[in-house]
C-alpha cells in the first residue's frame, strides 16, 4: 500500500470513529431519526467526511456502511 493510500485509510476510520461516537453521543441524549441525527450533526459544525453537510440519507448510508459496521463493532 502506498504511503498516500494509508494516510487515505487511516483518515477515513479516524473520521468514522469520530462520526460514530458523535452519533452515538445524539442518540444517548434522545435524538434517533436520521433526519434528526443529520440536522445536530449539521448544527454542531461535524460535517461529512467530504467535508458537506449531512442529509438523512447519508446518515442512514454511512450507518449501513461495511466499514462503519467494522468499526462500530471494535469500539464495543
């Protein structure tokens, strides 16, 4: 793997860790629906790995996502 390539990787699981732990946090205060989870993420300044706002769809995408799943299961 190249140098570029793992600094990309590493990113990206830095950012989802980051991102499951903020969403995690929303729910344990009562917020639940994407469009919601969506809306405190956007309010708080936490923006998507691409640097847009959330919508709920991509709250719900990035829930479903393999590499989220991964993740989510090692921080347990």
């Amino acid at each position: 793997m190249t140098e570029s390539r793992r600094l990309t990787v590493e990113s990206a699981e830095a950012f989802t860790e980051q991102a499951l732990l903020e969403i995690r946090t929303l729910r344990m205060s009562g917020v639940e629906r994407a469009e919601d989870l969506a809306t405190a993420l956007n309010r708080s300044g936490f923006t998507t790995f691409g640097g847009q706002q959330w919508d709920a769809g991509q709250v719900l995408d990035f829930l479903a996502s393999p590499d989220t799943r991964r993740i989510e299961h090692n921080l347990d």
